[in-house]
C-alpha cells in the first residue's frame, strides 16, 4: 500500500542532511582527536624535567646520579644525556661548526615523572638529590613551551567549538529540511483535511516518513564521516592522531543518525501541523 | 418565508467507521450513531454572514436549509458566493455571524478530532479535483477509508465496483499525476462518494466530462440521494436540475433564494 507521505521527490534534501551530517561528524571526531592530542602533548611536557648535575664534578657520578633520581618516589624513564647528544642540541644554537670538545660538559639527566608534578616538585628533587650527596639544578617545561601547548589546547577547544556548532548546524539542517519537504507535499494536506483526516494522521505520516528519511541520511552521513576518517588518519601527518583514537569516539557517529531521525520527525510534525490548520480551516 | 429542500424517505445509510469514530462524541454521536433521520436537517443555516481574508463579505446573510435524500442545485454567477457556500458547509470557512449546522452538529461548536470526525461524514467534490499525486486511481479513491481505519481486503470490491461504474479501470496503476483531467474529476467524485456519506457537496460535477460519463455521474448521485444522502451541488448550468429532480436554488450577491418557478436565472 502507497504511504500517505510520498516517498518520492526528496532526494535533493535527503543529499543536503547526509552532507550535513558527514561534515557534523567528522567536525566532531576532529575535535575529539584534536581534543585529545591537546591534553596527551600538554601531560607529556609537563612531566619532562632535565637534571644538571653540578656536583661532584666527575663524570663518573652520571650513573650514580641516575640512580638516585630513579629511586626518587614518582620518577619515570630516567636518562643520561650522553655528551654529544648534549651538543647536538646546542649546535642548533652554536651553529654546526661547533665541536662537542669546545662545549663544558653538561652533565645532564633527562627524567620524566609517572603523574602529573606538583607545581614545588622541582625543589623536591633537588633536597633528595642533596640527600643523596649531589647537588643538581631541575628544570621543568620553560615558558615557550608552556605557552605553545596553550596555544595547542586553545586551538583544540576552537576545533570542539566548531564541532559543536558543526553538529548543532547538521542537525537543524535535517529538521528544517523535513520541514522544507513536507512544505513540497503541501498540496497533499488540503484534500486529507477535506476527508477527514485528524491531524494527528496527518502529521504521523509525515513525521514517519521524515523520521525514516532522517535516520537513514544521518547514518550514511555517519558511514561516509568513519570512511573519511579512517582514510585521513592512515595519512603520514595524522598517524599520531590514529592512536588517540578510542572507542568511545564512534559515540557522535552512532548518535548523529538518531538524533536527526528525532529532529527531522519534530520538524515535520510542526510543519504539518502548521499546514494542517490552514488547509482544515480558512485563516 | 425560508424554503427548505426535502427529499424523499431516507433509508438508514452506513458511514464506515473507523475506530476512532466510534468514541462517544457529545456533539456527534445524535448525528452519527443512528440512522438519518428525514426530519433532521442535513444542513442549516441561519442568517449566516461569512468571507475571507481579502473579501469579508461574500455571504451576506444567508439562510438555507437542506435534508436528508434532496438534491439541491445551487447556481448563481461567478462571485455570487457559490464557492463560499460549499467552504461553509464543508467546514473550511468559519461564518462570522449567524449558525451553521451540518448533519446536525453546530459547527461552531466542533474542533480537531471531532471536526475531522464530522467531515468524514461529507464528501466533497471540488471544481479542481486535489488528489494525493502520487497514488494511483484505485488508492485515491479509497483513500477516505483508509484514513477512518476500513480494511483494505473489506473495501476493495465495493471500491473497484464504484471505480467500473464511472469508467475507471481498477487495474490502473498509473499515479494520478498521469490521469486525464476527466479521470481526475471522476476519481474525485468516486472519492467523494465512496465511504457513503450523508452529504455530498460537489462543485460543477459534469463539467468536462463525455456525455455518457456525465450521464453516469448523475446517476451515482441520485442513486446517492435515494440511500438518503442529501446532496448540494453548485454549477452555472442550470439544465442539470432536471435530470437530477433537483431543488434549485439561485446566489447572488452573497444571497440565496429559492428559484421560483418560472424565475429567468440570474
């Protein structure tokens, strides 16, 4: 049996939904991503410290002084910055003509800690290590680098921001677009309310087939939005990205088909209604 | 002095009833739940002033009344109100002053539900037949049984039998969109019929149409007015009140009257 609400005729709007819903998705998995990258880079650099080891001045103690600091409660993945890593790191500085023999030894320790550091813990590595019979100077993550994940996480939450509107903006496209639709079949509503029809009926048949409509153009959108995804993170400048991924992240796809079915059906519904009480009675 | 059209003695006629008609409705149940009654008018109006939005005055005070089994020819020149009469007493258009009653129920009274409910019991067949596009012929005749909740397999034969007797082919599955314009008037008016209404209210209903199939249409609805259905129909051709044994009825300027006999038309 034909439906009430012609199925027919939609396809330009069905196109405009699944569009929107696509970009919706992956505007959120984006964000989620960049979200996550965000927090994973800034608790990364604020457990990294380096240790200068001033005294004893030998560089025999190194190891001894490895030791110490790995035995220090909260400390993680200690290790010896070996002489000539140490001057790689200054010819960024020195230039390339710079030789390691030119350089004072450095003496350094790299360590990280296995939480997030209290803000004095830097003093408290210091008193250990005195304890344990060196003196050393600990430095945490300076204010340029500080600074640039700042500007990483500001970024990530422009990029939910965007997501959120992205995601609200799909959304209202599908309920309008249903409305819009069942406006192109309003030609129909005129000779249901001579029959006899309730509005009720009227706007059941409509807001079903807005519902159908909807769900389906959300979860193609969504199918399109994990196959983009999956193709954007097998790429070389998002391979970090891929391993931020969680299961959790596939919540906004499996909702985005839902959530339009929802609003494209209360979309229908109001316009129906609206219809309906025009086509049953003169204004 | 109001002049009423009175038809002959109606037979009990059936309405299907979807479920939802069956609920008890204060205002409907006297007029739907039992068998018409030729005492009762299927429609009434008294001193009725009604238009629309551009034109507020279209109907300047108009009284009328109509029963079960007439058929009443309504002509009148274009603008006299015959479009606005047909709006009234199909409860498009609301009356600004004076009381409609149709099948017995004040229409002021009515809203949603019960509104709907009356209007199942009027079949109305427009000068410009509004089908459901994309159905084809067979379905857009049922349609007005399907909405009251009828079975498909229960009305299908009295369905096809209806559509055979206007010409139209059963079978057909072309959507309406793709009918002839004679095809459309007569899926309307088989439309208009088909769940046995107590009024029918048909604008022009032989306008456009073959001889033969014209011939058909009037006999569908008197076969209509002899089930006790009262029938209203507006046209500028007043030639049809004789094979149809009707009851004319001039408009004009918003006006009606009862064409005495012997009355040039308007």
């Amino acid at each position: 049996m034909t439906p009430i609400a012609p199925r027919a005729g939609g396809a330009a709007l069905f196109w405009v939904v699944v569009i929107a819903c696509l970009l919706a998705a992956v505007a959120v998995l984006a964000a989620l991503l960049a979200n996550r990258s965000a927090q994973s880079a800034d608790a990364v650099l604020r457990s990294q410290f380096v240790a200068r080891i001033l005294e004893p001045d030998a560089a025999s103690t190194l190891d001894d002084a490895a030791l110490a600091l790995n035995a220090i409660d909260g400390v993680d993945s200690v290790r010896i910055v070996t002489s000539e890593r140490a001057s790689a790191l200054l010819r960024n500085w020195g230039g390339p003509k710079l030789e390691a023999s030119d350089l004072p030894a450095m003496r350094l320790i790299t360590f990280s800690a296995d939480r997030s550091p209290r803000a004095d813990w830097t003093t408290t590595i210091t008193t250990t290590m005195r304890g344990a019979g060196f003196t050393a100077e600990v430095y945490g993550p300076g204010p340029a680098a500080i600074e640039s994940v700042r500007k990483a996480r500001d970024l990530a939450d422009v990029t939910i921001a965007i997501g959120g509107v992205l995601f609200g903006a799909a959304l209202l496209t599908a309920g309008l677009a249903a409305r819009v639709r069942v406006a192109v079949d309003r030609a129909l509503i005129r000779p249901l309310a001579d029959m006899g029809a309730t509005r009720g009926q009227v706007s059941r048949a409509f807001a079903g087939r807005a519902a159908v409509e909807g769900f389906t153009a959300g979860l193609v959108g969504a199918i399109a939005a994990s196959l983009l995804a999956a193709w954007a993170l097998s790429l070389p400048p998002f391979h970090s990205w891929a391993s931020q991924v969680r299961v959790g992240d596939s919540a906004p796809l499996l909702l985005s088909p839902l959530i339009a079915a929802l609003l494209a059906a209360a979309g229908a519904r109001s316009a129906s209604n609206r219809l309906f009480a025009h086509a049953a009675r003169s204004p | 002095m109001l002049t009423s059209a009175r038809g002959p003695s109606a037979s009990p006629a059936l309405i299907p009833l979807g479920e939802s008609m069956t609920e008890a409705d204060p205002v409907l149940t006297p007029v739907l739940e039992r068998d018409i009654s030729p005492a009762i008018a299927s429609v009434r109006l008294r001193g009725v002033r009604a238009g629309y939005r551009k034109r507020q005055d279209v109907l300047r005070g108009a009284d009328f009344e109509a029963y079960p089994g007439a058929i009443v020819l309504i002509s009148g020149p274009p603008g006299a109100g015959k479009t606005a009469m047909i709006d009234l007493l199909r409860l498009y258009l609301e009356p600004s002053a004076g009381t409609v009653e149709v099948l017995g129920a004040d229409v002021s009274k009515l809203k949603g539900a019960a509104r709907a409910r009356l209007k199942r019991g009027i079949g109305y067949m427009p000068e410009m037949p509004a089908l459901a596009e994309h159905m084809n012929a067979f379905e857009n005749v049922s349609l007005p049984l399907r909405l009251a909740g009828a079975k498909a397999n229960a009305y299908a034969p009295d369905v096809e039998d209806l559509m055979r007797f206007l010409g139209l082919n059963e079978q057909d599955e072309r959507a309406a969109a793709a009918l002839t314009g004679s095809e459309r008037r007569r899926v309307a008016m088989a439309r208009a019929v088909v769940g046995r209404p107590r009024l029918i209210l048909a604008e022009e209903p032989t306008a456009g149409l073959a001889p033969d199939l014209a011939g058909r249409m009037l006999r569908l609805l008197a076969s209509m007015r002899r089930a006790g259905t009262a029938i209203i129909v507006t046209t500028q051709d007043e030639a049809l009140a004789h094979p149809l044994g009707a009851t004319l009825w001039r408009m004009r300027d918003g006006r009606i009257a009862p064409a005495a006999a012997g009355d040039a038309p308007a």
